[in-house]
C-alpha cells in the first residue's frame, strides 16, 4: 500500500470494546480492564548501557578517543549510527568504511545483549504485582523476537508478558507498535498505559489515547512533564496509582452502549509522526 499507514484510533477504541460478560467481570474486578504496555529499551532492559560499551568497544577497536562529554553520548544513545560516525566522531569518509563500522557495531551490541541477564531494577517485583490483580501485560521493541523471547527467558519475566511485539510484527513507528500491543491484549488503546522512559514515547502513547507513566533516567524530569505520571524506580508505584490514572474518566463498564450517529463528528486518525 502506497503512502502513509493511517491508523484509525477511535475505531479500535469502538471495537475493542468489552463484551457482556467482560464487563460483568470488569466491574467486580476492575483492574484486569487495564492493559499495561512496556517499552524494551531502558524500562524492561538497561539497554543505555549496552548501547554504549559497544560504542566503547568499537573504539577500542578502532584505536579511536570516545568523547565523554554530555553531547557526544547523547548522540551515541539517541541518534542513529550514521549520524555519529559522520557527523559526531567523524571516523569515516568512505561510505565502504561507513558500513564495515555500522556492521561491526551492530554485532557488538548484540554480542553483549546475549549476555543479558538482569531486568531493570524493581521491574520484577512490579509486575509480580500487577499479575497478582490480573493485568495483563506486553513489551514492545524493534528487535527480533527471538532475540526478545530469550532475553526475557534469561530475566526469568517470560511468565509476565502475554503478549510481544517485535521487529517481524512490521510496525515502523513507537505508536503503531503501541497499537499492535492493545490490539495483543484485547484492550481498548484507552485503557492502557504506557511505560517509557523517552518523550517521544510519551507522545505517542498520547496520541494513541494511552496513559503514559514515565521513568525518570536518561530523560531528566523536566523533559516527561507530559507523562501523566513520573517515578525514579518501579517501587514507587503500586495498583492504586493505574486507578487513579484513570479515574477522572470515570466508569462505563455498566452503561449501555449507544448506537453511532450518522453525522459523527470527524474520527481521530495517526499518521507516522511518531518514527523513531
């Protein structure tokens, strides 16, 4: 299909609607009505981290200087490799040197994510929570699923995740694979939340009618002001802040469903704005 992939919003809010007997349980049990959605990068994993050792690593190799200051490793995190070796280190010239460097940089990085055994700190026992109240819960990432699946084996977390998305699932933006996630679990976009650590990740879950829940580490606290909530470490939150998250909405487990009208106003629609 040529052109952007448009992604009706409201509609998958409409059809992803609870059936009778979910809202029945939904009522008794409110908390399972909530979808929870992690991010890979830096909420389930420390992959700031591995991110820079293999930068460092490549270095070495290279017998080049790794800058330390706060721009250079700002890039190294966040823009993409041929930026940095172009743009930031300056390393190549020849677009054959380009590739042999992003190549090699990419077999670190997943040489070290191989070696990927610890979550990031309180995660586990936050999801030991949350699967107590019967929430269910993805993880999103642009990696293989493989490679995501065995991660998470060596976490010991497998049991907490029903449902993965990951780079076969072809979604091309944060919010398209947020989407992806609520559709997984069959919840409402609207009544899921979102856990990221970056402020484009933020937006999208908005503009996804997600709640987004941030955590403070490579982002300070004034770049997630837009995070409906904020916390330095998983053991700061407990289920009653995923309630209060959504009570100024209200309740309509109960209400009976209205039938569309046919001059509906405009429905809301994502485009890819949100691309990483």
């Amino acid at each position: 299909m040529d052109g952007p992939l448009k992604v009706d919003v409201d509609y998958l809010n409409n059809k992803l609607q609870e059936c009778f007997l979910q809202r029945i349980r939904h009522a008794m049990k409110p908390d399972e009505a909530f979808g929870l959605i992690f991010s890979w990068d830096n909420v389930v994993a420390d992959t700031r981290s591995l991110k820079l050792d293999a930068w460092r690593q490549l270095a070495l190799e290279e017998g080049k200087d790794l800058l330390g200051d706060g721009h250079v490793q700002r890039n190294l995190l966040q823009a993409s490799a041929d930026h940095v070796l172009r743009k930031v280190l300056r390393w190549v010239g020849e677009e054959s040197e380009l590739e042999r460097l992003k190549s090699r940089l990419v077999e670190l990085y997943y040489e070290n994510f191989l070696k990927l055994e610890a979550p990031m700190d309180g995660l586990k026992d936050w999801l030991d929570a949350v699967h107590t109240a019967g929430i269910p819960c993805a993880v999103v990432s642009s990696i293989e699923r493989r490679c995501l699946v065995e991660a998470l084996n060596r976490m010991g977390l497998t049991k907490y995740f029903q449902a993965i998305v990951s780079e076969e699932d072809g979604m091309d933006s944060i919010a398209h694979r947020f989407l992806s996630a609520a559709i997984k679990l069959d919840r409402k976009p609207s009544k899921c939340v979102v856990f990221e650590d970056d402020p484009r990740g933020i937006a999208a879950a908005h503009n996804c009618t997600m709640m987004a829940v941030a955590l403070i580490g490579p982002h300070p606290a004034y770049e997630l002001v837009q995070a409906d909530l904020a916390v330095a470490r998983f053991s700061e939150l407990s289920v009653i802040n995923l309630r209060r998250l959504f009570a100024v909405r209200g309740s309509s487990f109960m209400d009976l469903q209205k039938q569309p009208v046919e001059n509906s106003p405009p429905k809301r629609r994502l485009r890819i704005d949100t691309i990483f």
